[in-house]
C-alpha cells in the first residue's frame, strides 16, 4: 500500500510539524515530527488513507492510546497525545525513540543466549504490568519490539502496537467471533481459533516464539489457523535449536508453546524465574520485580461503557447543512426590509448630526470651578416691625425683640503703663505778698492803661 507523502510538513494539531515517514504497517503510518512550541521530537501514528473511514479501525486505533496511558513501565511506549485531525482522522503522539525494532536486529543473524534471555525478560516486565491492569496484547512479534539504548549505554527494549490488545470483560464489545487477530508465527493455538477466548497465556506463547527466534535466527513456523495443532510444538516441525543452547532453557520454550494453555505457564512472572539462571545480571535483577508486579492485586477492572471510544472523539461531528436558498418573493421581501432598515439608520444619522451641539470648554482653559453657597448665618435675623396702618385704632406696639446672645467679648488688650507726670511747682509762702504787675496802678494784676 502507498504511503501518504503529503503528510511531509504538515502541521498536525497545531503543534506538531511532520519532518518524515519512519514506518507503516497495515493500518497505520508512523512519522517523525518536531513540537513546534518546544523542539522535541516525537512519533505519531496516523491511520492509512482506506483505514481512516472505517468506524471499528477508528475505535481500535483510539484504544490504544487509552491502552498506552494506563502503562507505565520504562519497557512500553509511553503515548503522550491524541486527537483528530481535519482530513487526517485520529492520530497518537507517542515517544520519539532512536534505535530499530528488533526484526531489524535479527537481520543480521541470532543472538547469544545472555542477550536472548535479558531481551525475554524486558518483555516480560512490559507485560507483567500489562496482564496486572487486565489487558492482553495478542500481537507480540519482533516488529511490535523497539530496541533502544539507555543513558548508560545499555540496551532496553520497549513493547509497542496495542493497537489489538484486548481488555478482560471488555473485549467482545470490539471483537467479533471467530476472527483472528495477530500474525501468523507468533499465534497461540486458541488465539488462531478465536482471537476473544485468549488469555494472558497468548501473550506467554508468543515470548517463546520471540524467544525462539532470537536463538535460532529463523522464525517458527506455524500459527497460521489452517495449521496443524504440531506445528505449534518446538520441537519437531520446527528447525532445531543451536546445540550451545542449554537443555533447561530448551525446556523452558517448550513449555511456552504447549499447544495446551493449562501447560504453560501461568503467568510471566513464573516464565521469568526459569529464564534468570541465563539472564546477566543487570537483567536478573528484573525478576524479583517482575514477581512482584505479577502478585500485586489487581488494578480495577474498566467497563465497557469507559473502555469504547464514542465516535465524537474519534470522528468529527458532520457540518450542519447550509441553510437554503429564500424563495423568490421572500427574498424580495427581505431585500426590502433590508432596504428600509437602511434608510432608517441614515436619517436618524443625519437627525442626530443636525442637533446643535453644545458649547465645549476650550480644552487649553481650565473651566471655572462652580460659585460656591453662601454661608448661612450664624444667628438666624428676627423679622422687621411692619409699619403702622394708617387707620383710627393704632395697632399696639409689637414684641420687643428676644435679646440677642451676648457676642463674644474681644480679646483684652494689655494696657500701656501710665507715664510720670512732672511735679507741680511749688506753692508761694502765705505772708508773702503778690508780685507787682508793672502798669498795675489799682493794684488788681491787670495792666492798666493810660
């Protein structure tokens, strides 16, 4: 199937610019963008072109977004989005890794046996958290495993493509009987019957094709539905095993593809001890954990109303249908109302500009504050005598008037000191007789005249 190149610099989101096309499977495309606010790479699916219409590839697709951000654990894709695109459809924006996938590591020939089981036992820390919320991959191949690198340099491998994983109590709302889900190769027996009955033992079968692979270098044939039940053993039909690899360890994959369920094992924590005396020992330290996780209680159940998506989430809503065209006589009636409706406006317009407008202070002069009330008085004033009528009875005399208060006495002013007058002269002796006035002749002090 042709990939999209149009995808190439689109801006999906609104935030995430489209740099390149990584990969594609059978529904989906992966491709590398850039968050355009913060620079970081990330990896988003988009649904194929044909897949996008479709409602139950639509539901699946957006469940594994929902699958993805249940799980934690540093050995599953984190999912960091998801939406809807206009002309796209839905898409998920997960982690953005650099390395390949482990089918692209198996290109070049098998692996040791230390490196086979610490490859092992990092599925199965994905998956130990994986059955403990109740959720089932059924898809766990070489191409749905990424094989990545840790800051110190050591390898980690990351579980991806829940695209198919089914949820326990939940799953028949989205799988119908007898389909088959998976990739022939990697089928348990009862999941190529009927992909709803499974159980996390298919995911447990499936790590030991994985497994057989990574020793062999070739891939185990079988699991295709048509296939007979011994094509499923490991022994037999399938090629033979490396004789460098230990018996015990040979014992251990033949019990990860009984043809019978109730033969495996019967969870990956039990699958995890009998692969530890093989594992090195940065990756036998996974196995208490891994033990752990497995015998946790387990994580509330979802219902089925949570766990399907509505069409609202992963379908835009259609448009609402344009509004039709009026009639011939009604859109002459609106056209005229539209017209009186205008003439209206510019006649009240022109009313409104004919009014005088009132005077405005010049903005450079300050206006004059308001006169401000006179001040009442203090003593209220008695009303004036009316004058007297003219007339034979007098009027008697009006009320005095009520005495006014007393107004307040002024301040005393200091009083000038009084000055020394000079002492009179000295009184004449009684005997002694009056000065003679010249001219006197009578002798009464007043000059006479001759």
């Amino acid at each position: 199937m042709q990939v999209d190149v149009s995808l190439v610099g689109r801006v999906i989101g609104g935030k995430y610019r489209v740099e390149q096309i990584v990969g594609q499977g059978g529904c989906g495309v992966v491709v590398r963008a850039v968050h355009r606010g913060l620079g970081q790479p990330v990896a988003i699916k988009v649904l194929k072109a044909p897949m996008a219409p479709r409602d139950d590839v639509a539901r699946r697709f957006v469940r594994e977004a929902q699958a993805l951000a249940r799980l934690t654990s540093e050995h599953t894709v984190r999912a960091f989005d998801v939406g809807v695109e206009p002309g796209l459809g839905p898409y998920i924006v997960m982690e953005w890794l650099d390395g390949m996938t482990l089918a692209q590591a198996l290109a070049t020939g098998p692996v040791d046996v230390p490196t086979a089981v610490d490859y092992a036992l990092q599925i199965c820390a994905a998956l130990a958290e994986a059955h403990r919320v109740g959720l089932i991959h059924r898809d766990i191949k070489p191409s749905n495993l990424f094989l990545t690198r840790r800051t110190d340099g050591r390898p980690l491998l990351k579980v991806m493509d829940f695209g198919i994983a089914k949820w326990t109590g939940a799953d028949g709302a989205m799988t119908a009987p007898a389909v088959v889900l998976g990739s022939p190769g990697y089928l348990a027996p009862e999941q190529a019957r009927d992909a709803r009955g499974v159980d996390a033992r298919a995911d447990i079968w499936a790590v030991g094709a994985v497994l057989y692979e990574l020793l062999s270098g070739q891939r185990l044939r079988g699991g295709a539905p048509n296939a007979a039940a011994g094509a499923h053993r490991l022994l037999g039909t399938a090629a033979p095993l490396p004789a460098w690899v230990p018996p015990a360890l040979r014992a251990a994959l033949d019990r990860c593809l009984a043809p019978d369920r109730a033969a495996r094992y019967p969870h990956v924590a039990a699958l995890a001890a009998d692969l530890a005396p093989f594992a090195p020992p940065a990756a036998a330290a996974l196995v208490p954990a891994i033990a752990r996780i497995a015998h946790a209680p387990r994580a509330p159940s979802r219902g089925r109303a949570a766990l399907a998506p509505t069409l609202d989430l992963i379908r835009p809503r259609p448009a609402a249908p344009p509004p039709r065209a009026p009639a011939p006589r009604a859109r002459l009636a609106i056209n005229g109302a539209a017209t009186l409706a205008a003439l209206a406006a510019l006649l009240t317009t022109l009313a409104l500009r004919a009014r005088p407008s009132p005077a405005r202070p010049h903005p450079s002069r300050s206006p004059s504050p308001p006169p401000s009330p006179a001040p009442l008085p203090l003593v209220t004033p008695l009303p004036q005598p009316a004058p007297p009528l003219a007339g034979p009875t007098p009027l008697p005399p009006p009320a005095p008037p009520a005495p006014a208060p007393p107004a307040p006495a002024p301040p005393a002013r200091p009083r000038p000191r009084p000055t020394a007058r000079p002492a009179p002269p000295p009184a004449p002796p009684a005997d002694a007789s009056p000065a003679r006035v010249p001219g006197d002749i009578d002798g009464d002090g007043i000059p006479d005249v001759r």
